[in-house]
C-alpha cells in the first residue's frame, strides 16, 4: 500500500525518487492493519504480509529499508526470521512487536542483531521515530540520501524511541 504524505518527522524521506520499503509480518489481521494505519501518513511504501515464508518472499523481489515483524508466530519466531535477514542483508533496518517482552527475548533479540525491541500495544510516536530513523539510517547506508548524511537526520529523535 503505497504512502503519499510525508510527516514533518521524515520530510528528508519524503524528497527521494523512490520510497523507502517497510515489510511488516504478523500472524493478526488486526495487527497488519493496524500498522498500515500508523505509517500511512508516513513517506514509506508498506507492505504486509502474514507469514515468515511471505515476508521471505518480499525481501527476495525488493530492496527493504524496515522489516518490522512479530515475534510469536506459528511459522517461525520473529527472533530466528529476523537473524537469517540480519545475516543476507546486514543493512536492513530490524523491529521486533511483542506481547510478551521478556529478558530471553531481549537477549535473543540481541544476539539476533535486532535494532529495536517494541512491546505491543505500542506508543505510535514511538515507533514513527523509530522507523523513521532506521530508514534513515538504511538509506544513508546504501548512499541514497548523500545530501541528508551532510545536513544530519530528518528524524525527530528528541523524546522517547528516539
């Protein structure tokens, strides 16, 4: 689902050619929904899907700046999805959602290369600046945003998640 509005957070994002690709898995409909309605405003393409094998299947067709996933899924955890991307694209900007957030999580999370553990339900802000700043930071990375990287992030990290 494509995003056409920028936020004032993200207006660097917004000024490139092509959108940066945030793949959300999780297993709820309600879940998928409910992240396509926070990032909407944003200048992101969005793409959901509800399986590991799914989301899989994106990041082979596409370059993706975000994966946000869940971690309990019956297909695969979040975790172990997460560190086979972490390990084929060391770039990609990691999100884990929980319900369960616990010190095993964290410490898989960690060793799984995940940037940013979020536990459900989330603060919106919080997770728009979160995005926000990994795609800034993947798309610096890939050297899209050169005259950004100059002038600093268009991110508003001020507050929490930032």
């Amino acid at each position: 689902m494509p995003i056409v509005q920028a936020s004032p957070a993200c207006v660097e994002c917004a000024d490139q050619e092509k959108k940066p690709l945030v793949l959300c898995i999780d297993d709820d409909p309600a879940v998928l929904s409910a992240l396509r309605r926070l990032l909407r405003t944003e200048p992101y393409e969005v793409v959901t899907v509800a399986s590991p094998g799914q989301a899989w299947e994106s990041l082979l067709r596409r370059p993706v700046a975000v994966v946000i996933s869940d971690e309990r899924m019956p297909e695969a955890s979040g975790t172990a999805l997460l560190a086979a991307v972490r390990e084929r694209w060391p770039r990609i900007g990691l999100v884990i959602l929980t319900g369960y957030p616990d010190r095993d999580l964290r410490m898989r999370g960690q060793n799984a290369g995940i940037d940013r553990l979020v536990s459900k339900p989330w603060k919106s802000e919080s997770l728009k600046r979160a995005v926000c700043w990994l795609v800034d930071r993947v798309e610096r990375a890939r050297g899209v945003s050169q005259e950004g990287a100059e002038q600093g992030s268009g991110c508003d990290l001020d507050g929490e998640g930032g």
